[in-house]
C-alpha cells in the first residue's frame, strides 16, 4: 500500500518577514471604523499589523477589512494569521473595483496598501517556479488559474519577442546573447536550466572568473515574470481604481522593488487635474493644473540597514504614500 504524502504546510518553507512593515503602517495613518483594503495580502505580515492597530483603537468591525491576493495558497494562509473579522477575495488587484461592488463596498475611506511582487513562499517553493536557487517547472504564474506559464514565454515567444521583453522588464544588457541561447536550446524545462543558459551567456561575454554581485539570471527571471503575470499592466489597472474609490484624504501606500514598478507609483502620485474657472458667461476665465494626491514621501522610504541585514529581499524596496486631495 502507498502511503500518501501530506503537503508541507506554507510556514515550512522559509521564514517569512514583511518589509517595511512599521513603516507602512504609519503611511497608512489607521483610524478607527474606517475602512482599509490590503491588495496584496502575501502571508498576512501587513494585514495582521494593520488588525492589530484597528484592534488597539477598538476600530475593527465586521466589513472594515478586506484582504486581497491573486495567490489561493497565500489566501488560506493569511487567513489562518487574523480574525474571522477580515473579508478576503482571491483576485487581481486590477479587478478591485468589482471586488468592492461584490462585497457591497462603495468607497474605501482609510487606506488601500500594496506590496507589490512575489512572496518569500512563492520564491521558497520550488514547484511555483519563480526561483533559479531552487530548481522547479518553469512556471512563475501567482495565479495558479492563470494561462500563460513561463515555459509558454520560454518555449514558444519567437526571439526577437523574448530579446525585447527581456530588455524592456528588465534592462539586461545581453538580452539578446540571452534570447538567442534561449531559442537553441529548446525545449527549455526547468528554471535550473534557464538560470545555466544565462549564466553561460554571461561567462562568454566577460569570462569564467567573472563575478557579478547579483546572480545573472536575476534579471531575465524578473522579465519573464513580469510577462507571465502582466504585472506592469495590472498595477496601472490597479491604481486608476484605486483612485476612484480611495475619498477625499484617504490614504494610499504602495512598496516596490524595481524601477519600473516604482515609475508608475512615482508618476501616478504626481497627476494633476486641469480645473478650468469660469466667468459666469460660461467663458474660460484661468485654468488650474490641480494636484489629485498629496504625496507623504518626496523621496521614496527605503528600508534601514539593520532591516537590509536581517531580510536581503528588503534591499531593493521603495515605499511611497499620498493622501487623496479630492
Ligand atoms: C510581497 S508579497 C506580499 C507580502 C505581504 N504584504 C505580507 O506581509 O505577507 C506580494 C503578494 O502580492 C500578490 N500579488 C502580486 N500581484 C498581484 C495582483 N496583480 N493581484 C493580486 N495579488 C497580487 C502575490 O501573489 C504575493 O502574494
């Protein structure tokens, strides 16, 4: 008779820490009774401390927290770290405004937080596929429901497709050296052999002694991914919804760990609003450009040293925060 196996629980894989959790926590300025929406609920890190605060004031009811993530693993997980209290939905952050008309939520008054990437479980577990330290299928879709896999990006985009996306979501400078390897040496099948086809890319161009600080498959892991999962697409999704339900001085925080996520945080928090004032004829009289968001953090807030040395994912975060001024 076989004995079946139990799949490992989430927590066995790694340690899981949040990043810039106090810090986020602030930025969110939590007050009682308001109602606050983490996007990307991951392992619950975020979502327990912003409990906990609305807890401490006495403030958390039955429909003011909502917990979304696309992940159904992180999902049950977070769940296991909070009360019966906090609403979760399995979901793309670019869909939030029908989660919030299904949970018959019509504005968000408090504060909407976003973590943005993948988790420390999804990098741990080598099935998921997101990681070259762990060999696993080359798979790196959050959403388990999802279509596109990496070995769909990896076996089937034509060469010139895989060279401009891995340059684009990535800055590799020898995407094409990568995506010309890449095409020869299909099929591809796991991420260990991905992350040894880049690797060799990199000993032919700057010789076998070289030794880059970062792992070079770092980079084209990153592109791919954010191909899979149309990242860079939903997050524009998500925060256009985000502005249109976040009210007046309510609060958005997000943390990024790339240039091209933290572009977009930058460049939303910016927007103006062009206000045209009129003569009572109905005639053009000035036309303002209007400030959308106050934004907490001129400079992004990137975690201290002491964090860096005790979580190395914390390294390349960048938290920014604005208040909605309209
Ligand atoms: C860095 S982790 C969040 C960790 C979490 N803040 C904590 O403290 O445990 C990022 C999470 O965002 C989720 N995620 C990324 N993109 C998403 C999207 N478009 N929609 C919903 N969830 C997303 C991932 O599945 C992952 O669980």
């Amino acid at each position: 008779m076989t004995r079946k196996t139990k799949p490992k629980p989430v927590s066995d894989y790694f340690v899981h820490t949040s990043v810039l959790l106090a810090e986020a926590i602030e930025y969110l300025n939590i007050r009682p009774g308001l109602t606050y929406v983490d996007l990307t609920c991951g392992l619950g890190g975020h979502l327990k401390a912003i409990e906990n605060k609305l807890k401490e004031q006495n403030g958390l009811n039955a429909s003011n927290l909502i917990a979304i993530d696309q992940d159904s693993e992180a999902i049950s997980f977070a769940r296991s770290q909070v009360s019966d209290l906090v609403r979760f939905r399995q979901a793309n952050f670019a869909d939030l405004t029908d989660v919030l008309e299904e949970l018959q939520v019509p504005c968000v008054d408090g504060g909407i937080l976003v973590d943005l990437g993948v988790s420390s479980y999804q990098l741990a577990k080598p099935e998921r596929g997101f990681s070259f330290d762990n060999n696993g299928p080359l798979d790196m879709r959050m959403n388990l429901d999802n279509i596109l896999t990496a070995s769909d990006v990896v076996n089937n985009y034509n060469e010139i497709d895989l060279a401009n996306l891995i340059y684009e979501y990535s800055d590799e400078v020898l995407s094409r050296q990568i995506a010309y390897q890449i095409v020869n040496n299909r099929p591809i099948n796991t991420t260990s052999e991905l992350a040894q086809i880049v690797r060799n890319c990199y000993a032919k161009k700057y010789g076998h002694g070289f030794k880059p600080k970062i792992n070079p498959a770092t980079k084209t892991f990153q592109a791919i991914r954010i191909e899979v999962n149309a990242e860079l697409r939903n997050i524009n999704k998500m925060l256009t919804q985000a502005q249109a339900v976040l009210t007046k001085n309510a609060r958005l925080v997000v943390i990024s760990f790339h240039g091209l996520e933290d572009r977009l945080v930058k460049d939303f928090f910016r927007q103006t609003k062009i206000h045209r004032n009129k003569y009572p004829s109905g005639q053009d009289k000035a036309s303002i450009d209007e400030p959308l968001w106050l934004s907490l953090t001129k400079k992004p807030v990137i975690p201290q040293k002491k964090e860096i040395l005790a979580n190395i994912r914390a390294r390349s975060a960048k938290l920014r925060a604005g208040e909605k001024l309209v």
